[in-house]
C-alpha cells in the first residue's frame, strides 16, 4: 500500500490542506492519508491551539474522505515532535507499506534544519506541493506535486477571525461551527 503522511499543526485544518492532500492521494494513487497533528512544531514559536480543539477540527475536516484517517502519536507524546520519531513509530506500525511524507513548499525550504534529516530521507519519501503559485525548484530525492494551488493557510483565518471578518469560505462548515462555538481565535 502507498501510504501518505501529512504533518502540521493544523491550527486550524482548512481548505488549502484537504484539497491539496486529495489532489496528491489522486495523482500519486496513494491509498491513504494519514494525517498527524503535532504537538508543538520545532519551528513555531507559538503554542497551538489545544490538543482537544484541533483534533475535533481534523476529525470534522476529514470526514467522509475515502482512505482520509487521524493518527495522534505526536500530541500522545511529550514535548516536541520530530518528523524523525514519527516516520520510525510509522514503519514499525506499516512495514510492508510504502511511505510518502506530504509538505508545503515551506516546509521543504527548512529540510535542512530537520533533525537527522539525512536518516530521515532514507525512511520515507517525500513529495513537495507546491504553495502560493511558487515555481519553485526541487531537488532529488524530493518528488514536486504540480497539486492544484489554494492559497489558504491557517494564519490567514487566525487574522480573520480575530479582525471580525469573513473566514467560513476558508475551511469546512463544520470547522467553522465548531470555532464559533468555542470562541477559537478572536482574542
Ligand atoms: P500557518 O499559516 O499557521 O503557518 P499552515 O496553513 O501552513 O499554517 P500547517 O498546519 O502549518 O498549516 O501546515 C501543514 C502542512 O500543510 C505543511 O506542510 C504546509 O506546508 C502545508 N500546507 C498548508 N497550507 C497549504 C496550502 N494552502 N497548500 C499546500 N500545502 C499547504
């Protein structure tokens, strides 16, 4: 089976991740998707959001997605989460199974300062979707998704919502429900 891993802080979940996952799992015929909130990214200086919150949003999210699951290996954990520690616990859960990391191309440009990359690189492999109409270059072993663009990201809402203005369009319906009846980011 070809089993896609798509990591973030999901903070919140919105339309940019699931249509851009969904176009990848169709053009690189991949069978599943797991996705996997963290913790507290290494590279985020912020705290999330609650673990409760944004697994409740993902759940949401990605129901009714064939093949689409949730997997909280990194909040179960304490302290940071390194990719490294994720892709070890998910060959030892699939090991007859072909891995394929999912990243933006934001993620891709700070590789380098992932820890134990290079061991990384030999676990799994890794394609790259390509984020606000960049063109960018990427380079062997990483494989580029030419994935349909949706220029949404989770700052995007976090600004939104906090400003007053319209965000609903942004993310599934009953994400936005459930961030209006938790009062999430408008302070
Ligand atoms: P923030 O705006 O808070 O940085 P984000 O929207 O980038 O958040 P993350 O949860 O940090 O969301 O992203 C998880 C993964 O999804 C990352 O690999 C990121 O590059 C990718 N990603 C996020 N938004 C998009 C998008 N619109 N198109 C393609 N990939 C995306």
């Amino acid at each position: 089976m070809k089993i896609g891993v798509f990591g973030g802080t999901f903070d919140p979940i919105h339309i940019g991740h699931i249509i851009s996952v969904l176009e990848v799992k169709i053009a690189f015929g991949l069978d599943r998707v797991i996705f996997i909130p963290a913790r507290q990214s290494p590279h985020k200086e912020t705290m999330p959001t609650g673990n409760e919150e944004r697994t409740a949003m993902i759940q949401k999210a990605i129901a009714g997605y064939e093949g689409f699951s949730m997997d909280t290996f990194e909040l179960d954990r304490y302290g940071k989460s390194f990719t490294y520690d994720t892709a070890k616990y998910l060959k030892d859960e699939y090991p007859d199974d072909e891995l394929y990391f999912l990243m933006g191309t934001d993620q891709y440009e700070s590789f380098d300062k992932w820890y134990r990359n290079e061991e990384l690189i030999d676990m799994m492999n890794f394609i790259v979707m390509m984020r606000h109409s960049d063109d960018m270059e990427i380079s062997a072993p990483f494989i580029r998704a030419d994935q349909l663009v949706v220029e949404v990201s989770a700052s995007l809402v976090r600004r939104r919502a906090k400003e007053g203005l319209p965000y609903k369009h942004f993310l599934n319906e009953a994400v936005y429900e459930y961030i209006k009846e938790n009062a999430l980011y408008e302070a």
